[in-house]
C-alpha cells in the first residue's frame, strides 16, 4: 500500500508534514486511486502529468505531487 509524507502549507503559511496513506488521500482530496498509482514508488511508471477537473498529479522522478486549487501535497 502506498504511504505518502506531505508537507503542507495552510494559508497562513505555516506547513506541516503529515503522513498519509492512499485511502487518507482519495478521502481528503479530489482525486481517484488509479491516478494515484503514478506517485507509488513499489511500480515503475516514467514521468509523467496527469491533468484532471479537479486536481493535477504530477511525478518527475524525485518530485511527486498532487496540485488542487487550494493546495499542494509533495
């Protein structure tokens, strides 16, 4: 199961770093669970950019992040 370690920033600009597991993920933030197999580390996809309505996911090698209008997950 994929585990992720988000730093986020709230909108006073104070971050925080948060453990998420892919079910805390797809419950927070707008996204399905087949998008989020690009940022699991145990499969070896290429870099890539999904671009969705709601919600882009992004992986380049060492730099996986999901991007919502109101924030963004590494």
């Amino acid at each position: 199961m994929m585990m992720e370690q988000s730093s986020d920033e709230e909108s006073c600009g104070e971050g925080m770093i948060v453990d998420w597991d892919k079910f805390d993920i797809m419950r927070r933030l707008p996204i399905n669970g087949r998008d989020l197999r690009i940022l699991d580390s145990l499969l070896s996809y290429p870099s890539a950019i999904l671009v969705r309505d709601t919600a882009i996911v992004l992986n380049l090698e060492h730099i996986k992040a999901i991007i919502t209008t109101d924030e963004v997950s590494l």
